[in-house]
C-alpha cells in the first residue's frame, strides 16, 4: 500500500471557500480517477508560526505503478484547477509513503 500524502497550508482569507472546494470538488474528483482506494483528511494541529491553518489530505494507492498512473493521467490537471482558484494562498507539498504494517488495539 502506497499513500500519497499532500500537506497543505491555507490562508485565512480563503480558508472556508477552500475547505468547501476540497470537500465537495477536489477530494471526489481525485477519487474518481480510480487510481485510490480510500482517502483521509486531517486537520494538523500546530499551529503554524507563518499563520495559516495546515491539512494532511493522505490518498491510498494499492501500488506504486497505481500512484504513476495518476501523476501521468490526472494529477496535472487536477492541480491546475487548485492553482487557479487559490494561487499562492494554498501551499503545498507532497510525500509518497509505503505502509509496511498496520497495529490495532486488542
């Protein structure tokens, strides 16, 4: 299992309308594109010393070949859409994760 982890920071005079936008728009669209089994939203709680408010949005690939596919056939497009909405008020940067396990409680 690979998970494609975006870390964003928002600007507070965009905040709502962007978290709206991920949401109802951004999340189902990336979804749709069939390359990810499931995908979890967070809210990261430093508070950051720029301002802003920080979001993990992490992505579950059953592969490596799947996380290609959608870096080649989607995600330019999707990011675009981002960028013209929100410009410089959203930053992001972006990690690639391989779960080794999972622990659950007993």
């Amino acid at each position: 299992m690979i998970i494609y982890n975006v870390t964003l920071n928002i600007d507070d005079s965009i905040h709502e309308q962007w978290l709206a936008w991920m949401m109802d728009t951004h999340i189902p669209d990336v979804m749709e594109t069939g390359k990810f089994l499931k995908a979890k939203m967070v809210k990261v709680l430093v508070v950051e010393e720029t301002g802003g408010t920080t979001y993990s949005v992490q992505y579950f690939a059953e592969s490596k070949e799947k996380l290609e596919a959608y870096y080649n056939e989607d995600a330019p497009r999707l990011r675009e859409e981002g960028h013209r909405l929100f410009g410089d008020k959203m930053l992001a940067f972006r990690t690639e994760l391989e779960l080794l396990k999972e622990f659950k409680s007993v």
